[in-house]
C-alpha cells in the first residue's frame, strides 16, 4: 500500500497574542512557536498505522521553509519513509486552490492508494486543500474522517457529521482523505526512529522541479486577493475578578456561592 | 442576472439551522448585485422542507430524485456543476459544514471558479465581492476579495449570523434533474449514532468543562475534585476528548453536544467558535484561562485570567467551606 501524507508546519496561536503587521496581510510571527498542524499529525499516526497493518511505505509531503524539516524529521522518526519538501515562495499560499495544484504537481505521476492529510490547518481554517487536491488528481475523496478499513481495493470510511452523528461511506481506490484530529494516538518518536530519520531521503523541490509552470499557481492565477487582516473587536460583557490566584478563587466561590448557583 | 444561490442543507429529514442562518445575508447581498436570492434544495421527497423554506420569502428550487435519498459529494457536485451552467448565479453559497467542505473545494477546482471558504460576513463593494473570514485562533479576521468571475463560491459559518424571521410566502418550483446516473465510486453506507455514556451532558445543571489547557491527563483530579464539590458533570472541549480526557458523548460544541446548564465552569478552554456554537445557551458561564485574547471570554459572564491550577484547587477548597 503506497501512501502520501501531506503536512503543514503551523504557528500555535491558541495562547499568543497575534499582531497584524503594517503590510495589512500578514502577521508578526517571529515568537509564535511552529510544529505540525494539530490534525495533520493524526494524519501521519494514520498513514504508519495503515504501512503497519497492510506493509507498503508512506511518504511525507510538505509545503514550507526549510525550517519546518524540524517536523519533516519527526513525521520520518515515526514511520514514515521518505519526504518531499516543496519551497517556493511563488505559490500564492494564501488560497488553498493554488497550495492545492501545487501539491498535486508534487504527486502527479506517482503510484498511489491513499492520500491523507489533516482536515483542517489550524491557522486559517480553510478546509479545503484535500478536497481540491482530490479533484486535482482525479480521485475519490472523503473530508473529515475519524475511522479508516482499508478493504480489497476500496476503503471504508467514517466522516465526522455535527452533533456527533457519523457517516459511513465507501470509496474505491485511490483516494484523498482528509483526516480529523482524535481518530488514533498520535505517537512519540521513538529515539530509534529519531536516529534512522536522519538518514532518510527528503527531497527539496521548487516550482521548476517539479514541471509546473508558476503562473498557474501564483498570485495571478489565484482568483481571492487577501485584501486585509485585522484583530476584531472583542465585546465582552465579562466582570473580570482581579486579584492573586487565591483571591480569585475565593471571590468566585462567593459569586457562585451568593448567586445560589452552586 | 445576479442571484445568489444558497443551497439548503438538511439530513434525516431535517432542515440544518445553518440553511436559514444563509438567508440573513444572501438576500442583501443578491440584491446589491441585481439579483434575488434563490433557495435550492437537493434530495428526496422534498416536498415538506421546501415548503418551509419558502415560508422564508424566498424562491425554492428543487431537484427531487431518490438519487439523492442521502448526502453524497460526488453527486452533489455533479448535479451543482450542471446548475451552474443552467442557472449562471453570481454566488452560490452552501454551509460551511461536514457537507459543503466535502465536495465545494473540488466544485471550485473543477469549475476553475474561485472559492471563500468558512465565511463569516460577506459584502458587496464597488463591485466587488469580499469575504470575512476567521483566522488564527479566532483571533484575526482576514477580508479576502473575489476576482471577476461567473460565479464566486462561498461556504458560510454555521451559527456565524443568526437566522431572520419567517417572512411572507414564497415560491417553489421543481427543476429536472440534471444528474440521474448513480455514481461509481463513491458509496453511502449508513448513519452511524454516536455511542450513549452514563451521563447525558445536555440534561446536566451544571458542568465543569476542561479543555486542552489540562495539559496532561495527570491533571485530571484538580478538576474532579471541583466538579464532585458541586455535583458537577465532567464536559469538555473537542482536545480534551482527542485527547482521550473525557469521553465522546461529553464533547460540547457542533461535532459533540448543545448544552444548556445553569453554570458552566469552562477551564483551560480557549473558546474556538465550534466550542462556542454548543454552550453559549449556557445560563451562567465562568471562565478561567490564561490567555486574556481567548475568545471564550467574549461569551462568559465571569472571567479569571490566571493559570487554572493555581486557582482550581482553591476554588474547590473554598467552596467545599462554603457549604
């Protein structure tokens, strides 16, 4: 079973205070702190699980600078095999269409079953680049899945509906999914692993490498100009209790407790 | 002509709230760009939903076929690649939910039409179409405008606006079906329940919700301790349950549950919009967490800003005092 795992390195920004910069389009991300996106690492977990129960290999694709390779390492110390590193900074990445043709330029030609990747990237929240990326290559895909039983030429598959109510669908191969956070474990590098990975064969490619023409993916080819970014208003109707730790806690076990809510 | 076409979205026979939560915005919309907005409905014996649906004031089209007895995305995209051609609307718009991100990124590759995908405000200015979107932790909104195109492609955030009224009756009128063949690859199979616990968190009077500001598993008694103090249920945030803290059917927000207690006491839980969406009905909601800038502070009605294991053990204390 041949598989292609597509990760994205991410700022955390779940407790940081983002800053729009003056360009208007991007924000100051030099003390943001990077690592895999939170569901694409359930998408590797997923991609060794499938290499260890059906034998085959699992490669790493990743568009990004040279400093996520940090994370390309992990995802090899883990499991998976050998690497693709796309960088080039003409691809306009602010529109998942484009990221999602340059990925499929990366995999074009090659010999596939399965293609995961996380769901959703937890910076902008698209949740598009699978999806595109299946039509891109001429696929089944199925987006939000958080269970997998690969059959005999076909894969079954449960995507996560709302209210908790799943879907069980079926899908022949090959095929894009797009995988959501919680379907396994995701597991540590073993130190074994993180030793072998250095040895392991990551390819740094460009636009050109890879055969696709730049105008088709840039800026101009893209049909979404990100216009601005700004920090919305907050309204919060909150009374924020002040104090040390322990006063805090002793005026809201008051509040709780006068408010007879407790 | 430029109608904005907002597919209603419905499973198990029900309309999904994000179908009319559409017709807040779409109608000023179309009508800025010289349109209407114009309902469609695709599925099976869809008689009853259409109705409702024009009850909105609106024109309803529908494609009935037992084809589309159940959500599929390959025939939804097939069947909207062929609306397109027919209808040309300047926007279609579906929700940006487990349906319309499975099938509209690949509508938009294969139509070479451009997409803004989980839309929380769209406008019309000089021309132009621009979408907001979140961005970040909720913490930037980003303003992306379209290029000139046939049709621009919008999915929109479920709970984003809320939905109008109910306004004077509209109209319905049933279209051919364009897509009668069955499709090869893609097959449903069935809905899948989620599994039933011991507590039902939508019945509980008061939660204790932790998200992944617990850390670590480790650190669970701090917050049991609080909960058992005042008989409590347990809930949490979708990282607390991928991480296997609690488990599924006490996850709150759009893929878990819609609670509705007395108190909720979220802890280490940032507040991401989906969270948000399942407990913002909560009667009084208390947060304590780190971070100032976290958006579960633009819902509470009580805020800690400090580092829950300095104050939780204290609170229980308290309280258990209290008593």
């Amino acid at each position: 079973m041949k598989t292609l795992v597509c990760i994205k390195y991410v700022p955390d920004t779940s407790e940081a205070e983002v800053k729009v910069n003056p360009d208007g389009i991007t924000v100051d991300d030099s003390r943001f702190s990077f690592d895999i996106n939170d569901a694409d690492n359930y998408a590797v977990e997923e991609s060794v699980l499938l290499k260890e129960a059906h034998g085959g290999e699992v490669t790493v694709l990743s568009m990004g600078p040279k400093k996520s390779e940090v994370m390309i390492r992990m995802a090899l110390a883990k499991g998976c095999d050998k690497a693709v590193r796309v960088e080039d900074d003409r691809v306009a990445g602010h529109d998942p269409l484009m990221v999602a043709k340059t990925l499929a330029g990366a995999i074009k030609g090659q010999e596939f079953d399965l293609v995961l990747t996380g769901c959703m990237a937890s910076d902008d929240w698209h949740m598009s680049t699978g999806v595109a990326l299946a039509e891109e290559l001429g696929v089944n895909h199925a987006s939000m899945v958080n269970y997998v039983e690969v059959m005999d030429g076909k894969v079954k598959v449960h995507r996560e509906l709302e209210g908790g109510l799943l879907e069980a669908v079926e899908l022949e191969l090959p095929a894009v999914l797009t995988i959501q956070t919680g379907i396994n474990e995701p597991r540590y590098a073993p130190i074994r692993g993180i030793r072998q990975a250095q040895k392991k064969e990551l390819n740094v490619v460009s636009l050109d490498d890879l055969g696709i023409d730049p105008e088709t993916v840039g800026m101009d080819a893209s049909q979404v100009v990100l216009e601005k970014l700004y920090i919305p208003e907050v309204e919060s109707t909150a009374e924020f209790i002040e104090g040390e730790p322990e006063e805090k806690a002793e005026k809201l076990a008051s509040i709780l407790q006068k408010g007879g809510l407790v | 002509m430029g109608n904005v076409l907002v597919l209603a979205e419905h499973r198990q026979g029900e309309l999904r709230d994000v179908s009319f939560e559409m017709l807040a915005v779409a109608p000023a919309i179309a009508k800025d760009m010289g349109g209407e907005a114009v309902v469609l409905l695709v599925g099976s014996g869809m008689d009853d939903l259409a109705k409702k649906m024009a009850g909105y004031g609106v024109k309803v089209l529908v494609v009935d076929d037992p084809n589309f007895e159940n959500f599929n995305a390959e025939k939804y995209q097939k069947v909207l690649s062929a609306l397109i051609d027919d209808l040309k609307p300047a926007v279609l718009m579906t929700g940006h939910t487990a349906q319309g991100v499975d099938f509209m990124p690949a509508l938009a590759v294969e139509k070479n039409l451009p997409l803004a995908a989980d839309t929380i405000g769209l406008a019309y200015e000089d021309g132009t179409l621009k979408a907001t979107r979140s961005m970040y932790s909720g913490k930037v909104n980003a303003v992306m405008a379209f290029k000139p195109a046939e049709t621009y492609l919008v999915t929109f955030r479920e709970g984003a606006v809320e939905a109008p009224e109910a306004a004077a009756e509209g109209s319905v009128e049933k279209l051919d079906n364009p897509f009668t063949d069955d499709v090869p690859y893609r097959k449903f199979v069935e809905y899948v329940e989620a599994e039933v616990g011991d507590v039902d968190i939508t019945q509980s009077d008061i939660l204790v919700a932790i998200g992944r500001g617990l850390k670590e598993d480790k650190n669970l008694p701090v917050v049991e301790e609080l909960a058992a103090a005042i008989k409590a249920d347990l809930a949490g945030s979708r990282a607390a349950t991928d991480a296997g803290w609690i488990p599924h059917d006490r996850q709150v927000g759009t893929s878990g549950k819609a609670v509705k207690p007395k108190l909720y006491i979220a802890m280490g839980i940032s507040g991401a919009f989906q969270h948000l969406a399942g407990m913002k009905g909560a009667k009084t909601i208390v947060a304590i967490n780190k971070d100032p800038e976290a958006p579960i502070f633009t819902v509470a009605d009580y805020a800690i800003v400090d580092d829950l294991f300095k104050v939780v053990p204290k609170l229980t204390e308290k309280l258990k005092e209290l008593k």
